[in-house]
C-alpha cells in the first residue's frame, strides 16, 4: 500500500473533566482515546506531536 492510500493521522489536545489535557489520535474515520493527563496543554500538545511522528516513521 502506498503512502498516498492510507488516511491521514490528526492529533487534537483536549482539556478533561478534571482540568487535566490530553491527546487524541484520529485515523481516517477510527478514533483512538485520549491519552495522558497532562498539566499543561503545551505538554499534551508536545506529546500528541512525538506520537504522531511515531505513527508515521512506521508507516
């Protein structure tokens, strides 16, 4: 499968119930739940971005 074929990965920062943020992994239409509990948004935002990379080294 080509890179071309295969969805697109978004990351958006999402602030919890409890006032923590998290990350959430979007795949074309398959969402992954939010991961972590960040204390800030900029530390959700940089961990979102270090998955993200992850993902697509692999692909």
């Amino acid at each position: 499968m080509s890179n071309d074929s295969k969805p697109e990965i978004q990351v958006t920062i999402e602030k919890l119930r409890n006032g923590r943020w998290a990350f959430v992994l979007k795949r074309g239409t398959v969402v992954y739940p939010a991961h972590g509990q960040f204390t800030s948004q900029l530390a959700a935002h940089a961990a979102g971005q270090a998955a993200l990379k992850a993902l697509e080294n692999n692909r």
